[in-house]
C-alpha cells in the first residue's frame, strides 16, 4: 500500500478511534446522569452522514472535519427549553454533575490507553535489542565508555529490553534534570559492565532532535557489504565489486551500511580513498560519487546495494515482550502512568523553556507515525494509539479556556466561591483559550513542514 495512502488511512483511523473514544465519555457520563443529548458528532463541519437514535433521537454525525468532535447537550444558553426539559438542561444542573460530565472525556482516553496497552503487552511488542552500531566520537556515549556492538541493558537502573525502552529511559533521566546517569551494559562477549554517563547541562536530552542522536549512539545496522552495484555507476567505475566490505574511507572507520551511505552522502563529486576486505584481503580504491539533487540540496551516489543480513543474524536482534493476560493488567497501568507523567513534564519543560518546542508535533507527523506503526504490525499501532490518547487525555485537562480543562477550572472555581463564573468572564477566557490553540496549532503545522523539507 502507498506510504501516503496508508499514512492517511490510519490517521483517520486512529484519530476517529479516539475522538469517539473521548466524546462517548462525555456522552455516556451526560445519560446517566439524566442530561438530555442533541448531537454526538465525529469531526466538525459539514455532516457527511446522520442518524438519530435512542428516545430523544440524539443525532449521529460523522463529519467532513475528521480532528475533533463534540456532543452537544440542551442548554438554556444555546437556544430555548422547552419547561418540561429544564430538570435535563446541562445548565440546571449541579457543579459536581457538570465536573462529572467535563472529566469524563479524558478519563474515558486514559482507560481506552490502558486497555490497548493491556491489549499490545498480550499480543507482545516486538522490537530490536538495543545493541549499538556506531558511537558518535566526543559525544556523552563515547565518553561514557560505550563501545560499537554493546547491549545497553539498564539505564538508571530501569530495564531496557528494547531500543524503546532506552529511548523512554533516557528521556526520563533527562526529565528528571539527572546530569549523570548510570548504564548497564553487555558486549559482544558477553561481559557485563557499569559505565557513568555525564551531561553538561541535565535537559541536554531534551533539545531539538532525537534523543539517541544527542545522546551520540545509533542502532545495530548491516555492515557495509555491497550486494550489487548499478551498471556504470560510480562504483561500477571505481572497480568496487559485489561482496566488497567498505572498512575505512578517508581515514575514517566505517562500522556499518548507514554510516557509508551518509559518508557518501556527504561528498558530491569529492574523492574518497576507500579500504575494503575483498576475499579476506584488504584492497583500496578510489571513489568519487556522482553528484544529484535531492529535496533542493546537492548530494552524493556511487550506485551500490547493501547485502542484507541473514535470517539468523537478524533473529538475534529481534525480541517480544510479552506478558499474560493478569500479569498484562500491572504493566499497562504502569504503562499508562509512565506516558501520562513523561507528556505532563515535557509540556512544563517546553512552558518553562527548559525543552525545546520544535519537538512539538502537528497532524502530519501524526500521520506519519500512524502509518509507519500500522505498516510494522498490530502491536506497535496499539502502542501509538496508547500515546495519542493519553496525551489527548492530558492536553483536555490543560486549564486552558474552550478545553475540557478550562471549562472545569470554571467549574472548581464556582464550587469555591457558590456561583458561577460570570458570562464576561468566561467569555474573555474563551478568546484567550482561542488564541492560544491558534497558537499551537501555528507551532505544531509549522514544525512539521519543517520535518518535511528536512
């Protein structure tokens, strides 16, 4: 399936999922508690389709809009009330009932995340063992002490069974300000070590790009064997030869295929001195990659194929973790808790400019990631709709007027002071909570055509 197509599939997918999954706690709360519902709608705008159901013929919307949705309640403040209805009018009722009815969304996207977690933990998540292939000289890795072909076993002293699991661990010692944190790791032999990891400045993790790439380690990747090379190539002409080994260019170690292929890359129309094992023996050559143009910029190309790994050679790097379905229940809590506290402190580190906003992510990303985790496996698209559920869950529950959150801020206020919030009041709230989605919306649209051109 094109990449473009399947992006977009399951982000409408994904997103109708959990806006239904966030609008039917509201709804379902609203019932039961005997408020009387007009609409429940999926996306904004223009309705696609419609039907009613139920003894007060609440309408069902799916439309044109797929980024959000609403349930729309009788309220006195937006039309007429019949006097028969008022006791089921969403603005008669108690403040406590009203919290009821706001909290409900985002309770309702933190159990849905609890329950895919339990669901992907049962399936088991599959994912590499986090053995490093390259180490990026001077960064915290090397200095560190971490060496090409460790397996990075703990970090801080939390398991990381999975390149995951190491990512999550080291944003986390980064959020919690650690400027040293420990590592557990094994080498190729088999020998276990301890090593101390020092950051100059405790949210260095948290800067803009990814948090392996600051941290200076890159994951296991082929080595650098040619499996075939493009005929007239400059690879071709250079006398490279299927089952070549690049080992060293321009003095510099090649450990592996995307190591060379950025080297390459790099070097548009520039000789390269080459090193490579050829039938055991090394021999040197002389490259100099084609020039061509990618995205706008200027890039280099010598024609050659990598030789992919065996079967047995990327067995050794693959793992499951998986768990029964009691033992499944504990994990996905934890899982859930441990997202919900990760997305909470890194929104107060953007806030507090400790972490930078460029990570920030808008619908495009998001489609990205829906694509590429529904093209790896059932598992790994359960894990995403886990994170964009409970960070929809948290962003409702921002104090920000217009979200769930800022319309319970209201609320806990009347609950303090025993009357509500005036209508100017709420109305110049409104406009600021307005704005400042504009705002991030702004932000996140903006960072992700940066990713784009990038």
């Amino acid at each position: 399936m094109n990449g473009m197509f399947l992006s977009v599939v399951a982000f409408i997918v994904a997103i109708g999922v959990l806006v239904t999954v966030h609008e039917y706690g509201h709804f379902w709360v609203a019932r039961r508690l005997g408020i009387k519902v007009l609409r429940f709608s999926i996306g904004f705008g223009r309705p696609l389709w419609k039907r009613t159901f139920g003894k007060d013929e609440t309408e069902l919307v799916i439309a044109a809009l797929p980024l959000g949705g609403y349930v729309k309640m009788l309220d006195e403040r937006e039309g007429e009330v019949d006097a028969a209805e008022l006791t089921r009018a969403f603005n008669r009722q108690t403040v406590k009932t009203r919290i009821a009815v706001v909290v409900a969304g985002p309770a309702a996207n933190f159990l849905f995340a609890i329950v895919v977690y339990w669901a992907m933990f049962v399936t088991g998540v599959p994912g590499l063992k986090p053995v490093v292939g390259e180490v990026t000289p001077a960064s915290y890795a090397a200095e560190a002490g971490i060496l090409a072909g460790d397996e990075i076993l703990a970090v801080a002293g939390e398991a990381t069974p999975t390149w995951e699991a190491t990512v999550l661990a080291l944003l986390d010692a980064g959020l919690d300000g650690l400027d040293t944190v420990g590592l557990t790791i094994r080498d190729a032999g088999g020998q276990e070590r301890h090593l101390q990891a020092h950051f100059q400045t405790p949210d260095e993790l948290l800067k803009k790009g990814g948090v392996l790439e600051k941290f200076g380690v890159g994951p296991w990747q082929p080595p650098a064997v040619i499996e075939s090379l493009v005929e007239g190539g400059a690879g071709e002409r250079a006398g490279l030869l299927p089952g070549d080994q690049v080992v060293r260019a321009d003095d510099v170690t090649i450990s592996n295929w995307g190591q060379w292929v950025d080297f390459v890359r790099e070097r548009p129309g520039r000789e390269i001195a080459v090193q490579v094992l050829r039938n055991g023996e090394t021999a040197g050559l002389t490259i100099t990659p084609d020039s061509t143009i990618e995205k706008g910029r200027e890039i280099g190309r010598i024609g050659a194929y990598v030789q992919l790994p065996s079967e047995e050679q990327r067995a050794t790097m693959r793992v499951v973790v998986r768990h029964g379905p009691l033992k499944a229940i504990p994990e996905a809590l934890d899982r859930t808790w441990e997202v919900t506290t990760l997305t909470l402190r890194t929104l107060w580190k953007m806030v507090s400019g400790r972490a930078s906003v460029e990570n920030l992510s808008g619908p495009i990303t998001i489609a990205r990631y829906a694509g590429q985790s529904a093209a790896i496996g059932l598992a790994t698209f359960l894990g995403f709709l886990g994170i964009v559920s409970v960070s929809l869950g948290v962003l409702n529950l921002l104090p920000v007027p217009v979200l769930d959150g800022g319309h319970l801020l209201f609320y806990l206020v009347e609950l303090v002071k025993g009357s509500p919030v005036t209508d100017a009041v709420q109305m110049v709230g409104q406009k600021i909570g307005i704005l400042l989605l504009l705002a991030l919306m702004t932000l996140a649209f903006y960072n992700d055509l940066i990713r784009l051109l990038d």
